[in-house]
C-alpha cells in the first residue's frame, strides 16, 4: 500500500508537465516521419537482397520466320536468365520516358532498356560469314535517286522486313574487348551519374545474361555447319587437302547421301573431342551439360512501384523497421525522467526522510519505478497505434505478441533507467550518464541504423550485450516475417525480463538514501 502511494506521488508529478509528456510522445514519431520520407525502399536490406534490374522491353519479335527459339522472343530468354541469377529481381518499366524519369531523379542507378529489334539483333549474330546482304552493300547504302530496284532491294535486307530469314543478315559480331557491346543488339542501358557503382553492377549483370544467352546460340549455330554438306564443298577447295579426299569430295560417283554421311561423322568426331559440351545446343544449362534452372514465373518479375504510397509513403516496408526501432530507443530515453526525479527529491530532502518511513529499498526502488514503467506502457503502445494509423505499418499475423514485447521491453528499459537514478548525485550526472549510454546502447544495438542483420558477424555478437538488440529481434519476427518464430519472441521477452531484473537489483545494491 505503502508503495501505491509512493508510485501515485511520482505520477502526479509526471503528468502534471503536460507538454514534456507530449514532446515524450511525439520526439519519435518525428523521428520516423523524417527517416520514412528520406529512407529508400532498401533500408535495412543486404546489398544482394537490393539487387534489382529495371527493365523496359520494347522487343517484337523476330517475325514469321522462327529458327530456334524456346520463347516467344530472345528478350523472354533473356530475362529468364536474369530471374535465375542468384539474388536478382527484375522489375518492369512501362515505357522509355518512364525509365529515363526514374534515372534522371535518382530513383533507380540504372535501367536496362530492351530495343524493339532485340530478337532480329540476337538472331543475326554469328561466327560464320555474314549473309547476302554484303554482296549488296553498296547498292543497299548508296542507291541512285529514284532506282526502283535498289529501293527494293534494300528493303529486302532491312531488318524490319519478314519476307526472308534473318539467316540472310548475318553478320552482326557483338562481342568486344569488355564484353557484349550492347548497342550493337539495340539495348541501352540508362545511367545515373550519381550512383556510379551501382550502375556499374547492374550493367555487369545484364553483360553476364547477354553472354550466357547469346554465346550457345553462337556456337550451336556454327557447330552444326560441320554437320552440313556445304561445309563438304568449302573443305574441298583447300588446297593443302590430299588429293584422294578431295577426289571423293568432288567425284559425281559419290551420292549426296555419302557426303552427309561424311558431315555427319565429321560433326560427330569434333563432339566427342569436347565431351564435357553439347556444342549443338543453344542454351547456356544445354551448351554446358548442366541442369536447367526451373523458376516460377508467377514471382519471376514484378511491376515497378514506389514503395508506400502518398507522401508519407505510408505502408512502407521501411515502417516496419523504423517505427520498432524507435520505439525502443525512446523506451530508454526515459531513463533521464527517472533519474531526475530521484535528483529533485535528494535535493529537496525528501530520501534523507524516506530513511525513517517505514519503508524497504526495494520498496522505495518498486515506487519510483511503477510511475516512469505506466508512461514508458503507454509511450510504446502510442507508437504502435501512431505507426499503424500514420504510416500504414503492419502488424503482423500474430499482433498479440506485440502487447509481451512492450512490457518486457519497457521493464528492462526502467531497470536501467533505476540504476542510473541510483548511481547520479546531480541533474548534470543524470544528463552525462543517460544520454551517453543511451545513445551508446542505441548505435551497438541497431536502433539508430536498420536492422543490424546487415552487419558483420562479430559486430551482431557485439549486439546482443543489449538489451535494445533481443527486443528488435522479437519485433523483427513479429513484423517482418509471415510465420513468427514463437520460441523467438518468447526468449527475446525472457531475456528482457531479466535485463530488467538483474538492472534492478544492481540498482538496489547501489542506492543510498542519505544523500551522499
């Protein structure tokens, strides 16, 4: 009973500062509103899980005249293999002005745009001679004003027509010293001079998907010349060839189906030399004997979309880190509270008298601490409600474990805040001892910068000194995952718990109440 009145007391002094309790309340939310405005989407996230590759695809296709093609376009393969790299998201842009927009505010370092001659582009490419075209090149580049015929037949050899196959253009080499060269198969990849790096890793990423796309293709398409009776009558023009071959190959006794017997073998011979390789195949899983990646393509892409919604980019992923993160740093903010009201009564002489009342330490400790833990409940479950109605935040599939996670937190909170009210003599001990172990616990435990699961290992050892850290890892299972690990939660709520009772009885061990 004793203790109701003494906790009573301090809670009519609290609440009678009505706008420092006010200020208690909304320092964090402004805290959050600020950092959630500024914040990108990927705060708290790993590099790797960041990793995403804007795409606007423009392809159409390389007509009527289809070779070998496991997709409806070479563009479709292509993002294929982007979606199967480890750790990659592609995201879809609706147009060019779109993508240019995005780079030119910094919203994203780099987007890769797929030209509408995409597939014609990737279907010329070859090692082999290019095609008919050549034999035309002047007439095609330079005709006569009004000559019909070279009109026509540079519209033969255009890209754009469908009447023959792009077999007849090839030509087009795409590699070069550093890789594909891009532009020759009319992709563009728009850059954000700001974010160098990251554009530069994007770009290293479509490289390596251009390569893996268009190398099989390549090599299966000049592999399988060897198998092909022309090869026969290139061959028996070589001089250096010994006579009785190129006798059989140029003999009118000698069938057509014997030559291809010949190409066959020939073809056949050259595969067994290189029997880690599928040197006919045309996929880059196919080319190297390895199993094909299978991926669902219902999560293979996504549309692009700002991360919440509105200015406040309310329903934000970022929310669901900052708003827990916040509220347990403000949580042990409320250690300077305690530890001056313990400084005004040592000052007032109200201790030296406790010494006489009837009363316990323990008891003294419990009545001061009842007061500051009702305003640290409420501090927490107000930014809780604030997160959810302000920002749209989420709070997760299990929010009733929300309710252990302020308490236990709030606990361990006014442990400390008790054993700094026992250990400070002065409102200027009170302020130095506070805020700079407050402020210390904050940045070791994560509170001040994300999830510190982006951390080094050693760094998150570190961490767990603290008891900021074991309640972020409860909120972090609560808020961030679909499935909470209860066992979790309930020893994260344990270890706080003890946080707070071993605080407390240190606090007990160094309380004096003569004012000394």
């Amino acid at each position: 009973m004793v203790v109701w009145t003494l906790a009573k007391k301090d809670l009519r002094l609290l609440l009678r500062d009505a706008r420092a309790l006010i200020i208690l309340l909304a320092m964090p939310v402004i805290f959050i509103l600020v950092l959630g405005i500024s914040l990108g989407e990927n705060f708290g996230k790993k590099p790797a899980e960041g990793l995403r590759v804007s795409v606007v695809n423009e392809d159409q296709g390389i007509g009527k005249h289809k070779s070998w093609l496991p997709e409806e376009t070479w563009s479709k393969l292509l993002l294929r293999d982007l979606n199967e790299s480890a750790d990659i998201r592609v995201e879809f842009l609706e147009n060019r002005a779109e993508a240019e927009h995005l780079v030119r505010t910094s919203k994203r370092a780099a987007v890769l745009v797929i030209g509408n001659k995409f597939s014609k582009r990737v279907e010329r490419c070859s090692f082999l001679a290019s095609g008919w075209s050549d034999h035309f090149n002047i007439l095609c580049a330079y005709p006569q004003p009004g000559d019909p015929i070279a009109l026509a037949l540079r519209g033969l050899f255009d890209e754009s027509q469908d009447l023959l196959p792009l077999y007849y253009h090839d030509g087009i080499n795409p590699f070069h010293r550093d890789g594909v060269r891009l532009e020759s198969l009319g992709v563009t990849v728009l850059k954000d001079e700001t974010q160098q790096t990251a554009a530069a890793i994007i770009d290293q990423v479509a490289q390596g998907s251009h390569l893996r796309v268009i190398l099989p293709w390549m090599i299966g398409r000049a592999f399988e010349k060897i198998g092909d009776p022309t090869f026969l009558t290139l061959l028996a023009r070589e001089e250096q060839l010994p006579g009785a071959v190129k006798m059989f190959l140029t003999s009118p006794f000698v069938s057509a189906q014997q030559k291809k017997q010949l190409s066959a073998g020939l073809q056949n011979s050259v595969q067994n030399l290189f029997p880690r390789y599928n040197l006919t195949a045309k996929t880059w899983a196919a080319l190297t004997k390895e199993h094909e990646i299978t991926t669902d393509k219902s999560t293979m892409n996504t549309a692009y979309a700002e991360d919440g919604s509105g200015w406040l980019k309310r329903g934000g992923s970022r929310y669901q880190l900052l708003v827990p993160s916040y509220l347990v740093m403000f949580a042990f903010f409320l250690v300077l509270t305690a530890g001056w009201l313990f400084v005004s009564e040592r000052r007032q002489g109200t201790l030296k008298r406790l010494v006489v009342a009837p009363l316990t330490k323990g008891q003294i400790l419990l009545g001061k601490m009842l007061p500051c833990l009702f305003i640290s409940l409420c501090q927490g479950y107000f930014l809780l409600g604030a997160g959810k109605l302000l920002f749209d935040m989420n709070w997760g599939p299990e929010p009733w474990w929300l309710v252990a996670v302020v308490a236990s937190t709030s606990f361990a909170a006014m442990g400390l805040a008790m054993l700094i009210a026992s250990v400070a003599r002065t409102e200027s001990q009170v302020a130095i001892y506070g805020t700079l172990l407050v402020l210390v616990l904050a940045g070791l435990s994560g509170c001040l910068m994300g999830d510190r699961h982006t951390w080094t290992d050693q760094m998150q050892h570190i961490s767990r000194f603290t008891p900021h850290a074991w309640a972020l890892d409860a909120y972090r299972q609560l808020l961030t995952t679909t499935g909470p690990d209860q066992e979790i939660v309930g020893t994260a709520c344990g270890v706080l718990c003890a946080f707070g009772g071993g605080l407390m009885a240190l606090a007990w061990w160094c309380l004096r109440l003569d004012g000394e």
